[in-house]
C-alpha cells in the first residue's frame, strides 16, 4: 500500500466518524424498567430456549472448526460497531441499525442469539442502553426474530436471486422486523385505552419501525459491502462454513 | 456463497448512497434534535398509561451526554479495531502465500 493510499484511508475514516459521532447519543431498545415484571418475566422464558441451544451450538462451532474464531469475533464486531452508530431518520428521531444479519448468515441464527445477546448486555449494563429486565424483550427481537428472519430469507434465496439482493434483503428485513417485534412486545404491555393493542401497535410501529426503513436500507448495503470484502479475504472460512452447511 | 465481487465503482456507490440516506434527513427535516426514538417511545408510554411507573432503573448511567457519547465512541471503536485486525490479518496470510 502506497502512503498516499493509506492516508486516504485515515482521511476516509475520520470524516465516517465524524459524521457518525458527532450524533447526540440515544438509545433504542426497551427501557430499563418500561415492560411490567409479568411481560418482562415472559420474554426471559421465551428467549431461553433460544440461548441454551445457542450456547451448545457456539461450543460446537468452536470445537468443530477452530478455524472460524476470527471470524466469529468479527461478527460480534460486526453487531458492535452498528449498535453504536446512532443514525438520524425521516422521523426526526434517531435509531441505530443492529448487525445482526450478517452473523446469522454466517453462522445461524443460534449461535447470533448469543453474539446480540452479548452485545444487548453490554449496552445495559455500561451504557444504560436498553435494562437488564428488559434484556429477555430487547434479545428476543434483536437476538432471536431479527437473525432468523435474515437466516430464513437467507436460506430460501441463496442460489434463487443474486448474491447480493439476498444478503441485502437478509440484514435489511433482520433489522426492520427486530424493531417491529419492538414495537409489538411495548403494544402488547401498553394497550392503548380506547384503541387497545392495535391502537398502540400503530403507535409504537411509527415510532420504531418508521425511523428504522431507511436505517434498514443503510444496513442492507453495509451488510452487502461487508459480505463482499469477506469472500476476497475470508475466502477459506466461507468455505467451511458452507461445506459445514450452516443448520438452524 | 460464490459470487463475482462487486467492482469498486458499484462498491464507491453503494457506500454514497449510505452516506446520502444518513444526511439526507438532517438537511431535509428542521426543528428536532434526532433524539433516540426510545425517548419518543417512552414519552408514548406515558401518554397512553399515564399512571405507569418505571419499576426499575438502570444499575450505572453515564452522569451526562459526554461520558454516554465516550462509552458509545469507545464501543464503536473497539468493533472497529477487531474488525480492522481481522481483515489485516487475513491480508498478511493472503500475501504469505502468494509470496
């Protein structure tokens, strides 16, 4: 790499972070505290399951190819790096997208239930982002929904639609449906008086999933250029991982 | 998983087009802060269950904007760094090999 490559790099980088930074920091998961102790309870039973067997499969994952670890880390990164990134929207408020797709295109929606719910509690715990009674809600939408609904789009496109549209539509809908789930899980704790649960799923829906469609769109094509980048330089665990034929 | 990599003019677009659509609602959309749509969220609550009290509050809370931008910065920066680290080492290898 020649000098002036790598400070058109550093160049690069600097003005992304800038213009991702310089955002007032909000968060958008469900609040510490803002689902009553029942609901709270109910989404740690459902999202259970879903970490028990995601633990088994990550250690399988490891033991079986060891190969994989890096790659591994960069998915978690991955999720990271998005999660952080607060994006301005056409609602005029802000969401951040979540990186969940690409690892459950990678790896399967288990084992990425554990990498978002890693990344959740994180968020909770140092950021204040998101709560831990609210961490069974915020990991199902974002850890289990949003990763099988990349996994399964990914499954029944692949090889059906260009490479790319898959990987796009994948995260893309991974991240809307996360929020959608969002939205639901408030709706179905907080009916509205008169509207009643359909009144106030209209009104969570606008408020998460409207400011997340451009932030989807923003995702998918992140997801797509990562993607890209990894088949030139990850080429050996992309195929080990496809020879090891990724199950759900 | 075997396609044909984009070609950086396409790569060079596609990276615009994320760049537009995180402007493009600064400069198109006035008086508001983009504040997180969890505040708006919560402020829906509110409004449809006025009687509804938060029943708990998070362990730690950054004291103020600055040090919630510094965890965020610093969350940003560590993914960025391993993924960074990732795609460098992948290079070394790559060139190990051809050489």
């Amino acid at each position: 790499m020649k000098r002036w490559q790598r400070w058109l790099i550093v160049c690069v980088g600097a003005v992304l972070l800038l213009v991702f930074e310089a955002q007032p920091a909000y968060a958008m998961h469900i609040m510490e505290g803002f689902l009553p102790p029942l609901w709270a309870l109910f989404w740690f039973v459902a999202v259970i399951p879903f970490w028990v067997i995601g633990v088994r499969r990550l250690r399988a994952l490891i033991s079986d190819t060891p190969e994989v670890r890096l790659l591994l880390g960069f998915a978690a990164a991955f999720t990271f790096v998005l999660s952080a990134l607060k994006l301005p929207s056409v609602t005029g408020s802000s969401s951040h997208p979540t990186g969940t797709g690409l690892g459950a295109i990678l790896f399967g929606p288990w084992v990425m239930s554990i990498l978002g719910s890693i990344v959740l509690l994180f968020q909770a715990l140092l950021i204040a982002h998101g709560g831990l009674t609210t961490l069974g809600a915020n990991a199902f939408s974002m850890a289990v929904v949003g990763p099988w609904v990349a996994w399964l789009i990914w499954r029944s496109l692949n090889g059906r639609a260009p490479f790319w549209m898959t990987v796009f539509l994948a995260a893309a809908l991974a991240d809307l449906s996360t929020y959608v789930v969002t939205s639901l899980q408030l709706a179905l704790a907080h009916p509205d008086p008169v509207g009643g649960i359909g009144a106030s799923f209209i009104k969570f829906g606008t408020i998460f999933a409207v400011t997340q469609l451009p932030l989807a769109i923003s995702e998918g094509i992140l997801t797509v250029l990562i993607m890209n980048a990894l088949q030139t330089n990850a080429k050996a665990e992309l195929e080990v991982l496809a020879m090891k034929g990724i199950r759900p | 998983m075997n396609a044909q990599p984009l070609s950086w003019p396409v790569v060079i677009i596609l990276g615009l087009i994320v760049i537009a659509l995180t402007i493009t609602p600064l400069l198109v959309i006035g008086g508001t802060e983009f504040g997180g749509a969890d505040v708006a969220a919560e402020e829906a609550v509110t409004a449809i269950n006025p009687d509804y009290e938060p029943w708990a509050t998070p362990l730690f809370e950054p004291p103020g904007s600055e040090t919630e931008s510094l965890l965020f910065a610093l969350q940003a920066g560590l993914g960025a760094g391993v993924i960074g680290y990732f795609f460098g080492w992948q290079h070394g290898r790559r060139q190990r090999r051809d050489r």
